[in-house]
C-alpha cells in the first residue's frame, strides 16, 4: 500500500493523477500547507525539505517500505514501480526526462513565481508582475511550439508522465496572464489531457479541502519567516 501525504496543489496533483492513472491502491493524508503540517516531525522525517508531496510504499522495491520525496521523483518512482509512462528504450527515456526537467526546472517555478507576484505578494510590484508573466508567456510559447511538432503530447506521440507532470500547472493559466488563443496547439493539448479520467479524478484528490489564502497566519506560514527556520 502507498500512504501519500499531499495537498492539492500542482505538485499534488501530478501524484494524484499518476497514481489514478497507474490503478495503484493509495492512502491520501492531507497535509495542510497553511497551517504549516509540513513542518511537523513526522513530515519533515520523509520529506526533509518540508514540500509536499511524499510518499512512503509499504512494499519498496526490495519488499521494504520505502519513502520518496520531490514530485519529480515520486512520478519517477511510480513509472518504475508499475512499467508505465515512462517508454523502455534509452531514446524515449531521454525525450521524456528532458521534458520532466523543463518542467521541475522551468515551468513549475517560473509559473509559481508569477502566481506569487501576481496574486499573493503583499505589495504589487511591476517589475515582478512583469518578469514572471513574461517567462510564464515563453513557456507556454515553448510548450506550444513542441506541441506543434509532436502533433499530439510534450515528449512525442505517446501519453507520458512528463504530460502528467506539467498539466497541473497549466490549470491556473488566468493566474499566469495567458490568453489561450495565443498557444492553439497547447490549448488542444491542455483539453485532451483534461478529457482523460484518472486527470479528473486526479485533481479531485482533497480538491474540497483547500481553501484561498486569507488570513495574515496563513500567508506567514506560506510565504514569511515561519519558511525559513532551520529544522
């Protein structure tokens, strides 16, 4: 049994959808990142880098348990786990990762830094606003051009964790001031992606328990000192 420890967030969500989409028997335990959960001991002792997600596998690939943090690795993980999204050969391997570390190195920070100056800093600051709803606007360009090339999904014309990986984060593209008719290729993409049904049911994953960012204690927990601490 794999016990995950999430939040529905994009880096949630791509666990979610690949353990939905990999048909393997899970545990969610919600770790609620605005109360600071990710702080806790227990967190902290399989994730000691205090993101979420992480998981722990009761059955590990030498039949212990075995646990697993990063997003990235955890995706990596599970294809290895179960044989799927993840092609055999060294050259679709290769497209593959390369387009999971556009992702862990490229989109998921670049779109999160325009979330952040765009919705949650606690002053507006316009060369912020403007740097990262540009790079987010290049990514997107990116993304749209590959998909014009592949004429079907991110690493060629199979369905692939690196679509899974970089999918959630395109789903707060109005956050991210894109205009979707700027990136028609990308657009069908995102659609076909969102049409699949462990991606619905993999966004849904304690999708009713999170709540926008309100109070002054949240917002310190998520983006003021409490981050910062050494633990």
């Amino acid at each position: 049994m794999i016990d995950l420890y999430s939040w529905p967030t994009p880096n949630g969500h791509k666990v979610h959808i690949m353990l939905e989409e990999c048909a393997l028997p899970y545990r969610v335990h919600p770790i609620n990142i605005g109360k600071g959960d990710q702080f806790t001991p227990d967190f902290l002792a399989i994730s000691p880098n205090n993101k979420i997600p992480a998981l722990v596998d009761s059955e590990g690939p030498d039949g212990q348990p075995m646990s697993v943090f990063e997003s990235g690795a955890i995706l990596l993980y599970l294809a290895e786990k179960t044989g799927r999204f993840m092609p055999a050969d060294t050259r679709g391997r290769y497209e593959v990762l390369q387009w999971l570390m556009f992702q862990m190195g490229g989109v998921g920070p670049m779109l999160g830094q325009a979330h952040h100056f765009r919705i949650y800093a606690p002053e507006k600051i316009d060369y912020g606003i403007a740097r990262y709803t540009n790079e987010a606007k290049r990514l997107y360009g990116v993304m749209d051009k590959r998909i014009q090339h592949t004429g079907a999904y991110i690493a060629g014309a199979d369905y692939t964790l690196a679509d899974i990986a970089i999918f959630p984060w395109l789903r707060s593209w109005e956050n991210q001031g894109i205009d979707w008719a700027d990136y028609p290729a990308l657009k069908a993409w995102f659609d076909r992606i969102g049409e699949r049904p462990a991606v619905q049911r993999g966004v849904q994953v304690l999708a009713e328990l999170r709540q926008p960012v309100r109070t002054d204690a949240e917002k310190e927990v998520l983006f003021g000192q409490t981050q910062y601490q050494r633990r």
